[in-house]
C-alpha cells in the first residue's frame, strides 16, 4: 500500500493520541513513584545512628530526629576543658558520631591546649572559638569532662548527675531554631539573680562570687551597654551554640575576651565566672535568662511530661547534693557509703 494512503488523517490523529498518553504516562511516574525520599536525604527518616543526636519525647512516644539540614549532613562537636585528673573518654564510647575537641588545660604539649591556664573552661571555649571560626562545626556543645558531675560547683541536670541521659536527650533541633541553650533547666544556683552587679560593686562576700567585681568587668567586654541590675542564668557553664550564633559576634571579639581572661587580675575563680554568667549575653539573650524549668526540659531535653511544682524545678531532676564532691564509686555508692540504685534508667 503506499506510503500517503497510510498516513490518513485518521491514522494520524490515533499516533497523537498514544504519543500523548505515553507522555502522561511518563509524566506520573516521574511525580508520583520518583519523588519517595531517598535513603540520607533531608525529608528521609532518621537511622538509628540519628537517635543520639536528637529526640522528641511527648508521652510514651518517641520521635527520632536526624541532624540534617538543607540537605547537608550537618557537624556536631563537642569542645571539653579537662585536666590531667579528668576522664573524657566515655564521650568517645557512646557519641562516636560527633567531633571532639578535648583540651588539656595542665599540658602544654597536649595536641589541644590554651595559651594559659586561667578562667577555667572559659579559656579553652574561647580559644577553640578563635583558632576555628572559619571552619566553625555546625552544631557546637561546650561541655566539663567527667560524665558524673559535682565537682568545683560544675552540673548535670540529671537525677544522677549523669551526662550520658543528659546527651541522649539534648535536642539538637531545637539547638538549630535557637542558635543557643544552656544545657541547665533547674534554678538552682544562677537564677533569677545571681549577679547584682550594681548593688554588689565592690563587694566580696565569698571567694567564688563574682558580683563584687561584675560591673567592671561587663563595662569591658560589652563597652557601650547598659550595665543591668541583674544577671541570672542556670550554672554552671554549659551550653550550646551554632556557628550561625557564634557568627554574630566577628572573631575579633571573641579574640578581646580571651586578651582581658589573660591580662585581669582577677583570680581564675573569679574571671572563670564572670564569663560563665556573660555567655548567654554574649550569644543574645538578656541578661536573666531563665526559662521556665517545665518549658526548659520539654524544649532542651525532650522531656515533656515532668510534674514541676516550681518555676524552676521538676520532680525527681534536679537535688542540691549535701557535699561538695560526689563519693567514690558513685552513682553506685550512695553520700555516706551505703549501697545505691541509680535513680533512673541508664539510657
């Protein structure tokens, strides 16, 4: 048959028919079946690896929460002052994940020190800011080493004083939306006023207290702002931060604070808390800075359903321990060597 006499426009209209259902064909399969999220993208659900760097709790629930972010892995580090006498090894045991950063402040031949040993973690949280601000982690937790914490009035919000539940739970989403928390919620020691620096000027009523000398102090790390009356923050240094939040401030600031750490003479307990009770300024907030204790453990820890009697405690969180040191072979032995259970899960 020739060619033209197949070619009807009968013909042709059926071949534009298939060639169009072919197309939308194509089409739905492209929009409907390929757009599933990819294992490892930004929408894709998290791994098991992703529980420890972040997770909701709300009732008997738990939602797992990745740490990516506009569909790039995100870094999260941690930055630690230790001494020779301290043990930070747990945070490679159980965060082999995240980024360590753990300086010896007594040794000057570690491969992570400070310029001088003064200011207490001040000094190593400064100097990891300014040798790394332009390859600033994106997630940065600035934390003390032992995992069971009392000791020289260092803290974790836990029933055991432990780190470990405090990490698993800390809520890196939630770190990401605020750009900075402290990873304290109990009011006990620092709010709502620890600090009065106008009231207190010049006055040394205990050897750790920094009122006396806090004014001076502020008018040379913020030149140019108020003095407030109060200052209030959960101690005791501890927190978070983004390097989108450490960003705000340019390196040269960070660079002056460290300079006036090594050139005042205020005694390293002194000068160490006075920056303890400035981060949170340094980083935006106002000068108190105390979320409610319930707001602070659902948002900070995933901890939602606490009974908190109190502004600033919930139940069975936090307790004031009797001494100042922690017995040996704590949480196990109890403060005058008696048998102990932990008081809660080791999870």
């Amino acid at each position: 048959m020739p060619i033209h006499r197949r070619l009807t426009a009968r013909n042709a209209l059926i071949a534009l028919l298939a060639w169009l259902f072919i197309a939308l064909v194509l089409h739905l399969k492209a929009e409907l079946w390929d757009s599933s999220p990819a294992a490892g993208s930004a929408d894709a659900p998290a791994g098991n690896d992703d529980v420890l760097n972040g997770e909701a709790q709300h009732g008997s629930s738990t939602k797992k929460i990745g740490v990516e972010k506009g569909g790039e892995k995100r870094r999260t580090a941690v930055v630690v002052a230790s001494q020779a006498s301290e043990n930070a090894t747990w945070l490679d045991e159980y965060f082999p994940q995240w980024e360590k950063n753990i300086y010896r402040v007594d040794n000057k031949s570690a491969p992570l020190t400070v310029p001088k040993n003064k200011g207490r973690e001040s000094m190593v949280y400064l100097t990891f800011i300014v040798d790394n601000y332009d390859n600033l982690p994106d997630n940065i937790l600035f934390i003390h080493p032992n995992r069971y914490q009392w000791v020289r009035l260092r803290h974790n919000d836990d029933p055991d004083y432990d780190g470990l539940p405090m990490l698993r739970h800390f809520q890196i989403p939630y770190l990401e939306q605020e750009g900075y928390v402290n990873i304290r919620c109990a009011w006990s020691l620092g709010c709502p006023s620890e600090i009065k620096p106008l009231e207190e000027e010049g006055e040394h009523r205990a050897a750790i207290h920094a009122g006396g000398d806090y004014k001076k102090a502020f008018e040379i790390l913020f030149p140019g702002k108020e003095v407030p009356r109060y200052v209030g923050v959960s101690c005791c240094a501890q927190f978070a931060a983004t390097k989108e939040k450490i960003r705000e401030r340019k390196k040269e600031e960070y660079a002056r604070y460290r300079e006036w750490l090594l050139e005042t003479d205020l005694g390293d307990s002194i000068s160490g808390r006075i920056l303890e009770y400035s981060w949170h300024m340094i980083f935006g907030k106002e000068p108190v800075h105390c979320p409610l204790a319930e707001e602070c453990y659902c948002k900070v820890f995933g901890l939602c359903n606490l009974e908190c009697k109190s502004k600033g405690s919930c139940e069975g969180r936090y307790i004031l321990p009797p001494y100042s040191t922690l017995p040996q072979g704590w949480p196990y032995i109890g403060w005058h060597g008696e048998d102990r259970n932990r008081s809660a899960l080791e999870d």
